[in-house]
C-alpha cells in the first residue's frame, strides 16, 4: 500500500486530489454534509490510486494488442485423435 501512495504520481492525480480537498473544505464550511461524501472520495481515490482517474486505472489489466482474430486463432486447442491399426 506505501508503494501505491508513494509512486505513479500524475498531473490527473493531483489534479483530483486538490479537487478533493477543496470539495472537503467547501463542503465542511457550509456544513453541507452531503458534498462531503464526493470530497472524500475524491481524495481517498487519488491518494490511494484507487478507481479510474482519467485512464489510469489501477486494476491489474494488461492491455492485449492482438486483434480478435489472433486472440481466436492462438486460443485453439487440438486434439490427437488416435488412428485404428
């Protein structure tokens, strides 16, 4: 988790993390508890890496160029058939 926090900073990250604060702040000075609840997921979501900040997702999806035509073609499994002798 120290890895994730610390590392893969990005402009957009930033960017949603200053945005959290200030919707946290705002929301607080108002004592508009509603709008706490996008501030706080805001900035949990940028500190963590959690969830989708402008492409860059952190699920652990490898991204696979092939067409689906390769994809079909290289997933084919055969099978021996044995001949009568």
């Amino acid at each position: 988790m120290k890895e994730r926090i610390l590392s893969r900073w990005s402009f957009l990250r930033i960017l949603w993390l200053v945005m959290g604060v200030g919707i946290t702040i705002q929301a607080i000075s108002e004592r508009n508890f509603l709008m706490l609840l996008p501030g706080i997921y805001f900035v949990f979501g940028a500190i963590a890496n959690i969830g989708c900040f402008a492409g860059t997702c952190a699920t652990g999806y490898v991204r696979d160029d092939r067409t689906q035509k390769e994809r079909a073609i290289s997933d084919v499994e055969y099978e021996e058939v044995g001949s009568k002798n």
